[in-house]
C-alpha cells in the first residue's frame, strides 16, 4: 500500500463518518383546508380523486390523487361526495385528514 493511500484513505473514511452523522431534522407539517369533490377511490393504496379549490399557497385548482392514512376516513368516502378536509404538508409529502361532507352545498 504507498503512502499516499494510507493517508488519503483515512481522511476520505473520516470526511464520509463526519457526513453521515449530520441528521436532518423532519419538516414541519404544514395544515392547508381543501375544499372539493371525490371523483374516484382507489381502495388498493388508499388513493381519492379530488377535484379541488385552490390550497392556500401550496397548490392552485386542480384534480390529483390524495393518500388519506385513517381506514375509517377512507372507508366512509364515496365518490360524488363534495368534501372539507385538512391536507398535511410535509416536505414531499402530503395526505389528507379529518375529512367532512360539506353540508349543504
């Protein structure tokens, strides 16, 4: 082994140790209201399709799949449904909670 690797090795070990001790704090969730409609429940992943409202400032109106975490939650959607709900923001990741019929309208 020449010289130069026993040092350099040593050092490139040392540099990778100090990096993966470096643990990034989980983000904060971040709560959006939402304000849609069901179009389609995909029960496999627990997935509904929700044509929705602008989302504060997270996202604008579109339709895209929401996961929803709760079994109940899921269980009670039905498809035509126009729904209040709470969505979780949470660097890339996102799901649905505390999910209500809007009534009336």
């Amino acid at each position: 082994m020449s010289a130069r690797y026993k040092i350099c090795l040593p050092l490139f070990v040392l540099t990778l140790a100090g990096c993966t001790k470096e643990i990034k704090k989980a983000e904060p969730v971040k709560q959006y209201a939402l304000h849609g409609e069901v179009l389609e429940l995909e029960s496999k992943d627990k997935l509904a399709k929700i044509k929705h409202e602008k989302i504060g400032d997270w996202m604008g109106a579109m339709t895209m799949e929401f996961p929803v975490k709760d079994d109940k939650e899921f269980s009670d959607l039905k498809v035509g449904e126009k729904i209040d709900a709470t969505v979780n923001v949470q660097g890339l990741n996102y799901w649905v909670t505390d999910i209500h019929t809007q009534q009336g309208k």
